[in-house]
C-alpha cells in the first residue's frame, strides 16, 4: 500500500509540474530548485527529484552544470524545426488512418472536437489545449504505427509548449477546430492523399501562429 500511495504522489508530482511548465505558469528559462518545488508542492524531495528526472527525459527542462535544472527555452527556429518534424510525422498518421479508420475512430475523434467547441465558447485555453493535444495523439495512436506513437508522444510536450501560446491568439481557437474538422472529414472519406494535405497544411498554419507569438517576445528570442 506504501508503494502504491509514494507511486500516486511522484505522479502527482509529475502531473502538477509538467502543467505549470506547459500552460507557462514556470516560465521559459526559469530556474527550478528541489528545496522550493518541494516546499510550494508539500512534499519532500524524493518525488520532486524524480519528477525533474522525468521532464528532462521529455526535454522540458534540462541540467546545467553548476547551476542547477532550467526550463527548456522557446526560439523561433526550435519551432521551426519542431513543426517541420512535425508536419512529416502527423500527415503519415492521417494518411495511414484514413486507410482503415472504424467507426469507432470517428466517433472518438468528432467527440474531442466538440469537446474542444465547448471549451472554445467558454475560452478556456488550457482545457482546449489539452483536448487539442489528445486529438493530435489519437491521430497517431488509431493509426496503429506504434513507432509514430512513441516519437509523438515524445514531441507533444514540447508541441503543447508551444501551443499553448499560439491558441490564446484572437480567433485561432475557431480557426483551429474547423481544420480538425476537414481533417477529420478526409479521414471519414477515406481519402489518405487528402487527409495529408489537410493535416500538413493545418500545421503549417499552426507553425505561423507558433513563431508569430515567439516573435512577439523580445525580438524573435525566448519565451
């Protein structure tokens, strides 16, 4: 039971961190200590030290030598290259799922849309962000690519890093929802050469929005 209830906090742990870094509440390039996550969470440091392990391996923060653990920073040419791999990666998923898509896949994928309607009309940015991203997933997990799956989930926190930002800009919500809905049309039809257009298209919109708000920050540096 003890092991139980210490695996339960580290993911916690984890969990609270990993959004507070994501929804920008940690900012870019911040410093992180063990003594004070441990003191703001109620915990000691034991799972605040496996969870900064944890985030490093998804490249959210990383370790500098003397220093201590920072929070990744976000350049417009990271984006850049985040979005290319991107691209690449989620019109395979699209593609190959509008090959065999069941029923099933549609009714989970138009479900999160209308989930993302919801939190739209109330703008909450979080939430959207957070159905964005598991749209995005299941894409890739539907398509049964087990390797795609594993690179995106890897990705998708840096993804929803930046995401984050690029959703909270004045009519992209909307804008963003309509393309998940031509996607998944293109998927319903299956048609996979369509779906890959669409999809790839709809991130390199995604991809102008995303280095649009970096730009924003202190000429084109670091958010």
């Amino acid at each position: 039971m003890k092991s139980t209830d210490s695996s339960e906090k580290h993911s916690t742990v984890f969990d609270s961190l990993w959004r507070a870094i994501i929804s920008g509440e940690i900012a870019p390039g911040e410093m992180l200590t063990e003594r004070d996550l441990a003191h703001s969470l109620g915990v000691s440091r034991t799972p605040i030290r496996e969870a900064l392990r944890k985030l490093e391996k998804y490249g959210l923060v990383q370790h500098e030598r003397n220093k201590g653990v920072r929070v990744i920073s976000v350049t417009t040419d990271s984006v850049k290259q985040l979005y290319e791999v991107r691209e690449l990666l989620e019109g395979l998923g699209a593609s190959t799922l509008a090959k065999k898509a069941t029923q099933e896949d549609i009714q989970v994928l138009e479900m999160l849309l209308h989930q993302a309607e919801e939190a739209a009309e109330e703008n909450d940015i979080g939430k959207l962000s957070e159905i964005n991203s598991t749209f995005h997933l299941e894409l890739a997990r539907r398509s049964n690519n087990q390797y795609l799956v594993n690179i995106m989930e890897t990705l998708q926190s840096h993804i929803s890093l930046v995401m984050s930002k690029s959703l909270s800009q004045r009519g992209r919500p909307i804008k963003n929802i309509a393309e998940h809905w031509m996607i998944v049309d293109a998927i319903k039809q299956g048609d996979p050469e369509l779906a890959k257009s669409i999809t790839c298209y709809h991130v390199r919109k995604a991809m102008t929005k995303a280095i649009e708000e970096v730009s924003i920050k202190k000429n084109g540096g670091i958010i």
